[in-house]
C-alpha cells in the first residue's frame, strides 16, 4: 500500500489558512465526529489502540498518558499543545504550524474533549511570532464562528483555548518547566512526583502533548486506529515527521513511514550529499540530544525502536548530517555550548557538567589539549547523567560520550597535532 | 516613573500611556485561571510598545499580575527574550548552534563584521543593527538562519545577507523591536 502524507497533506496550500479553506480540504470532521459520536473514553481508547507514540522527543503512548489523567474529580484538568519546539536540529512542528493551523487546533480541540478538558493552551516558543500569529488568526475565526466556547458546534461540550508564548528558553520544552513558565515562573523543571498528570498547572490534573503528536489525533478519529496502525511497523505506528538538516542537497522535512532507515532519508529523501566529493561523516537521528552515528551505521530503520536498539534514539526525529570535512570535537563543542546556555542552573551537575564540558572541547580544538581530557569528556558525563531533576542534563551528557566512542581517533589526534587536523571548523 | 521609561526606552517606540498599557495587560490578564500565568504574555507586550522592558515596565506588569517587583525581575533576567535595554532598530540574531553552523553561519557572522564592524553584542554607531547571537531557532531546514526583529530570513549566503541590509539599511525608521 502507498504511503499516503496526512500531516502535510496541507503544505503550499494557502487556502487552508482560512476556516473555509481548511474544510473544504476535509477539515473539522473528525472534530464533529468526536463531539457526536463518541465519548471521551471512547477517543481516548482509540488513541490507546492506536499506538501513537510521543513525536517531542521520549516517545511514550499517548494514549497511555492520556489515561494517567483523573477524570471526574474536583479540580478542572488541562491540556497543553508543546509547541516550544526547540530541540537543534527540530523544526517540524514549525512547518506544521505555518501551513496548517486549523490542524493544529483540531488536534488540540478532540484531545481536550478526551480529557474532559475545558481550558487548553498551546504554549508556542517565543522566536516563532509569525508562527503564533498564524495561530492566533485562525483562533480567532474559530472563536467567532462557535467553534470554540459554549455549546461548541452545537454540542453540550465547552471548551476555550490560550496561546501562551515562551520567550527564549529550550528548557521550556521539558514539560515540568514548561508548567512553571505558563504559571508565570521561571522555566525551571519540577521534581517528580507528583506527576503533571496529579498536579500539574494551577495545581490541577495537567497532560502536556507534542505538537506533531496532537496532530496526529484527528485522523485517529476520522480514520480509526486500524487504518493508523496500518502504518509503519508494530509498536511504531503511523506517519512521523523526518527533520534532515546539514550537509545534503535538499534539507526539509519529510512525512514518512517508521520503515525507512537513515540512508534513505539522507540519500533519496534529502537529495543525497551537498558535496558530492564528500561523503557522509556522522548523522544525529534524533535532534542534538540523542548519541551520534557513524557513516558504517546509517542501514537502520528509523523507528522509536530501532534505533533504541542501534544505542540512539529516534528524538524528534531532527536529523542532522555531517560530511568528512566537519571536525567531530567542534562540533561537539558547538552543541556542548547549547547545552550550558540553556542549562537552567537548578542542578550543579548540569550547571556547572555543561559548562566544564564546553571549557574543555574548547581546549581540545584550540591545540591545547592532553590524552587526559578524552577520558575526561565521559567521565564528566557520566557525572550528569541521572543526576538532575529534568533530562537536560542527560541531553547534554549522551552525544558527548558517544562522539567520543565513536570517533575517538579524531579526538587523539587534536591532543598530538596540538590542535584541529580539519580545514573546515563547524564554529568560529 | 515617566523619566525611568525615557531613561530605558531610548527609542519611544509606541509611546502608548502607562494607563493605556495596563489596560491592556488587565485583558491579558483575564484569559488565564490565575494572574501570574499571564506574566510572559505581559512582558512581551510591554515590550513590544516600549521596546524594552525598563525597571517601571517591569513594576507595573507586576502590580498587573499581582507579583512583586523581584518576582518579575526574576522572569526577565531568566527567559533571553526579554530585553532591559533597547537592541538596535534592527536586531540580528544569527543561529549559532549546529545546522547552521554547518551551511554557513560562520560566513554570515564574519561579512557582518566586516560590513558593519559589529561582532556578537555589538550595536553599530547609528543604532541601526545590533548584532546577537541565539541559540537554535528551530528552522533548522532552512539554515542558516537570521532572526531580524519578528521576522526569519532563512537560507541566507554572504551575497542575499548583503542585499537585505542594504534594504535594511536604505528603509526609513519605523516602530519595531522584538517581542
């Protein structure tokens, strides 16, 4: 059976923009399917039996997650669309949100209904302004025409959606930080338990979404979950959004099947290398927090499991090739840089791990290295890994042990050459 | 009040009343279940009519929210977003982290430093570009990337960098600033 694209299905169609637009093109009738038909258990299930799976990064059952939610009880529950998309590398939910809002929101509107939820947010990161504009403009369309509030589309169901918008920090991508920032508090994340499904904002039942993830829901619903699990393979079900970026011809985003491997999406999807005289070096699967794979590596499908089974993880899916002229230990440095900017500084050993990390790339690539600080780099993530509140620090800790694994020829060699053996240097 | 806003807001930019503004912060305000949830989206508008977020600003989105000064404080030296002091009237955020390092983004830094003898933090003379560099901004498709004021001006080379900042350069002051 062809893959057929749904998420993008929408994408250099302009028309969509509008309310109108967007149902002609088959819009809101999952929507009105959920409110008419069905109950919130019974679209909760069906995302249950589809097996969609977290497209933010940890890949856990929605539908799962969904069912960690209390229903019934005193305080109000509330969901939250993540659309703080900010993982290096990422920029998906971006195009999902330039070109197709209203799925976006349809997303959000049947997965509040399944949580008997009244009051759902989208928390957009702050750089993306045109992208909130977008939202806010179709938000405001299905306000005015009795999309959303009271007796919504003719149902007895309430609901109200809020953009919030961040302001600058990847942190807030963690959803216990998030919660804190939409409470008007620093982007720091929360100690668990309690779990946001127990206590999350406002003190109340809080289930935190993907952006890509909820856009996913409408067509559980209009589809059903067999025509979902149709696609891909078992336990990685339905369409995902592939991000390639770097050294290739055509970098984009891609909707694909979980059967592909690496190779194809770089060689056939991406268009293949920018340089043809030079070849692939290193591709990031998943966004810069997941471990590095070597050019011999790139045969294994990328799916949540396969690639948990390669030693990686699929992320959010933003891949990033590098050819044979990138230096491995600046570009480690580079992404080590990331991390100690963004560190939120609640932990030490994220805190200060990151920053002694990034001190340390930097003296290797400048030639001032000794064979010591190879050992060191792990030793150092070790030392942060699973010993903060939140998996930034994790984040930070994995590509740096892996690069190190996987290329420490090249590592050596900065300590002998007293300085980077490449011309071409990621970072100035 | 007035004379700190002056002080902090070189560029006056909407000139919109503190009356005014909280006004319109009380309607921000409204669409959360609890004040404070809308303190970001505060800031933010405080920013974009005032161009920075000057030490009155930040007390009045307080009294608004129902924070103290220090809490509000706290955000603003928290999230890179917001500005204490007014960036240039056009504010370059260059993408430092990988994939645009990766297509270019060292070129771009180096022919703005050379073009306007500006480096990272840097403002040029006249106060027309600042010059910051951000972290990943999530269009990592379409690197490298520049963040001039709201906009994203994606896939740049060294020759399309130079012909928006001589448009830039050639358009006349307008009201602007992130945020």
């Amino acid at each position: 059976m062809a893959f057929e694209k749904v998420l993008t299905r929408n994408v250099g169609n302009p028309a969509v923009l509008s309310l109108a637009g967007y149902e002609a093109a088959g819009g809101y009738v999952a929507l009105r399917k959920a409110l008419k038909e069905m109950t919130p258990i019974e679209v909760t299930e069906e995302v249950q039996k589809s097996g969609l799976r977290g497209r933010g990064g940890a890949g856990f059952p929605t539908g799962v997650k969904w069912g960690f939610v209390p229903r019934g009880g005193e305080r109000p529950v509330y969901l939250i669309n993540n659309a703080d998309e900010s993982e290096p590398g990422t920029s998906k939910d971006r195009l999902l949100m330039t070109h197709d809002p209203h799925l976006v929101l349809e997303g959000t509107m049947i997965s509040a209904y399944a949580l008997e939820c009244h009051h759902a947010f989208i928390y957009i990161r702050g750089e993306y302004v045109r992208e909130y504009e977008i939202l806010m403009a179709a938000l405001t369309e299905l306000r005015e025409k009795g999309y959303l509030g009271r007796g919504m589309l003719g149902s007895d169901y309430d609901l109200q959606v809020t953009m919030v918008r961040g302001a600058g920090a990847y942190i807030c991508g963690e959803e216990t930080a998030l919660m804190n920032s939409l409470e008007g508090r620093r982007g720091e994340p929360r100690l668990k338990p309690p779990f946001p499904a127990q206590r999350g904002i406002f003190g109340s039942p809080t289930n935190v979404n993907n952006t890509e993830t909820l856009a996913n829901v409408p067509f559980i619903i209009e589809r059903g979950a067999d025509w979902f699990t149709g696609i891909g393979k078992e336990r990685n079900t339905g369409p995902k959004l592939y991000c390639v970026s770097g050294h290739v011809k055509n970098p984009g985003i891609f909707e694909l099947p979980m059967t592909i491997t690496c190779n194809e999406l770089i060689q056939e999807h991406a268009g293949g290398m920018l340089r043809p005289d030079h070849a692939i070096k290193a591709f990031i699967p998943g966004g810069s927090s997941v471990p590095v794979l070597r050019a011999d590596e790139l045969d294994v499908i990328m799916s949540y499991d396969d690639l948990a089974e390669a030693g990686t993880m699929l992320g959010s899916a933003g891949g990033i090739v590098m050819d044979d002229t990138t230096c491995m230990v600046d570009a480690l440095r580079n992404l080590e840089a990331f991390y100690a900017h963004e560190s939120c500084g609640q932990c030490t050993p994220c805190r200060q791990g990151c920053g002694w990390l990034h001190g340390l790339l930097t003296r290797l690539e400048n030639g001032g290295g000794v064979d010591a600080d190879i050992p060191l780099i792990t030793e150092l993530a070790d030392n942060i890994e699973g010993h903060t509140i939140c998996p930034l620090g994790d984040a930070a800790a994995m590509p740096a042990r892996a690069m190190v694994a996987k290329f420490k020829d090249e590592f050596r060699a900065h300590v002998a050459r007293k300085g980077c053996p490449l011309r071409d240097k990621v970072t100035a | 009040m007035s004379s700190d806003r002056r002080k902090g807001d070189p560029h006056g930019k909407s000139g919109i009343s503190d009356e005014a503004l909280r006004r319109e912060l009380e309607e921000i305000v409204a669409e959360y279940p609890e004040k404070r949830a809308g303190a970001l989206m505060c800031l933010h508008r405080a920013q974009r009519h005032r161009g920075s977020l000057s030490l009155a600003s930040q007390v009045l989105v307080g009294e608004v929210i129902g924070s103290s000064p220090a809490h509000v404080r706290e955000l603003v030296s928290f999230y890179t977003l917001f500005l204490e002091e007014s960036p240039g009237r056009y504010h370059l955020q260059l993408c430092r982290t990988l994939s645009c390092q990766l297509r270019g983004a060292r070129d771009l830094k180096d022919r703005i430093r050379r073009r306007l003898s500006i480096g990272p933090g840097g403002v040029t003379e006249d106060g027309l570009f600042q010059l910051t560099e951000v972290e990943c901004l999530g269009s990592c498709d379409s690197a490298p990337v520049i963040q001039i004021n709201d906009d994203y001006f994606e896939g740049l080379d060294g020759d399309m960098l130079d012909k928006l900042l001589d448009e830039l350069s050639a358009r006349p002051p307008a009201a602007g600033g992130q945020g």
